[in-house]
C-alpha cells in the first residue's frame, strides 16, 4: 500500500492562487475552486458560500494547508483586512475574501 502524502507535499503540488487584485476577483475564485476541489478540499469550499456553515470533517492539517494557500494569494492590506478571522477558519476567510468586492 502507498505512503500516505503529507500535507506539504500534497500542498507543493497545488497549482498557485494568482495574487487577488480588484480586477481579478472572478478568476481567483474559480482558480481557488479547483484547487480546493484538487486538494480534497471542496467541501470548505462549498461550505463557504453558505453563511455559517463550516465542514465538520476537515482536518487541522487540511485546514491549515488551506489557509496557508489562500493566504499567500492576498497582498499585506487585503491580509490585514482578515487578520481578524480566527486561524484555521478557512470558510470564514474565504468568505470574509469575496466580501471585500
């Protein structure tokens, strides 16, 4: 049986979000879509668009990932604008992602 992958290296593999930019909202979120849905993550994602809902079944480690990989698309003022989302709460963030536009 094959070594699980970890999440580093599931992540690694991931294709990048591109930098979120006023102009490119609708890209970004149908880029996120399918690496979320790439990375066994879409029911994060799915549960984003609904107010309040939060996948019970996501593991920290999964979690973590993708908070890391959104993340890394927002420039440091779009970052500052969420850095009140608890960490961990990935439906929240992207949420909290779309509002800004």
């Amino acid at each position: 049986m094959p070594a699980k992958k970890s999440a580093a290296s599931k992540k690694s593999k991931l294709q990048a979000l591109p930098q979120l930019a006023a102009d490119n909202i609708e890209e970004w979120d149908l880029v996120a879509k399918n690496v979320f849905y790439a990375a066994g993550w879409l029911k994060m994602w799915e549960a984003s668009n609904t107010e309040g809902k939060k996948d019970e079944g996501a593991t920290d480690e999964d979690r973590q990932s993708a908070w890391g990989h959104i993340t890394e698309s927002l420039g440091m003022d779009r970052l500052k604008r969420v850095s009140a989302v608890p960490l961990g709460e990935v439906e929240l963030l992207l949420r909290m992602v779309r509002q800004q536009f």
